[in-house]
C-alpha cells in the first residue's frame, strides 16, 4: 500500500476550473457576502487581476495587450488568468496554476504564513495562504482524503474549504 501526500493527489481541478471559472467570476459580491457566515475566507483581489501582488499591479492594468513581466512576449489581454501559460515566465497566470514557473499573491498574510505561493499550489485542496485567497476556485481533497480539523492544526496543512487564519 503507497501512501500518497495530498499535494500529489489529483482533486480533479482542471475540469472544475473549466466549469465554474464564470460562475466564480460572475459571483464575486455573492462570494464575499457569504463568507462570514460560513467562517471560510472570501476571495480577494486587489488589482483586478487575481493572484497580483500590489507592487505589479500596474503591469496589469487592463488593455488591448499585455507584455510579459520578464521576456519580449506580447499576447492579448483576454489571455491573463485564462488558465494557459502564454508567457515562459508564467506571468501571464498569476491566478491559476497553469505555468509551473508561476507565482500566487496570497491575499492576506503575516508572519506565519506566506506572502506568496508556487502556482502549482493555487486550487488544488490546500489552503497555504493563510486567507484562503490561494483556494478561489473550492476544489476541495476527495473525501478517502480529508482529514480532522484537529490533525490540520497539528500538522499546519489546512484543507478546503479555507477558514481566515491570518
């Protein structure tokens, strides 16, 4: 029998991101307003474009185009956040976890918990930032997978559906 770390199990977020990426977007003041009441963190975007920090902010201001942070590539703006690595450096895809290279601003942060995260960890069951905002999509750990508040707290790997711990 092989034990397998929640990292490495597939939650299956390529399809829910396909099919709730509009229904996510559509409903960001439905989202926020639910949040308190359901103790889970509601997501945050400060640019506009989910995943920024605010210091980049200015790189994604809405447009015709968008020039890749660190490389000579030009792609439409339509394609930031489209779940499609574009750019070699992933800047394209500060909100998904389409660019292996890619790097998440988490919403909210303090000294224990980070100020970023690899992409390869947005939406895939794990809260690593300590808002949630890194969990925007609810992909959540199959049920075998899923384990007691308590052993989350003891091991300081918080599972989805995210509670504010900043």
């Amino acid at each position: 029998r092989q034990l397998l770390s929640l990292r490495e199990v597939d939650v299956g977020r390529v399809s829910l991101q396909r099919r709730t990426a509009s229904v996510a977007a559509g409903n960001k003041t439905a989202l926020s307003s639910l949040a308190p009441q359901l103790n889970v963190a509601a997501p945050k975007v400060e640019s506009g474009v989910r995943g920024v920090a605010p210091h980049e902010a200015r790189h994604y201001a809405p447009g015709k185009t968008f020039k890749c942070l660190h490389g000579a590539g030009v792609i439409g703006y339509e394609q930031v956040n489209d779940d499609y690595c574009d750019c070699d450096d992933g800047s394209d895809e500060p909100g998904t976890n389409a660019c292996p290279n890619g790097r998440f601003y988490c919403g909210q942060h303090n000294k224990h918990s980070p100020e970023t995260v690899l992409s390869m960890r947005v939406n895939d069951g794990i809260c690593d930032c300590c808002d949630g905002s890194d969990e925007w999509q609810g992909a959540r750990v199959p049920p075998e997978l899923q384990v007691s508040e308590e052993l989350q707290a003891r091991t300081g790997v918080f599972q989805a559906p995210c509670k504010l711990r900043c």
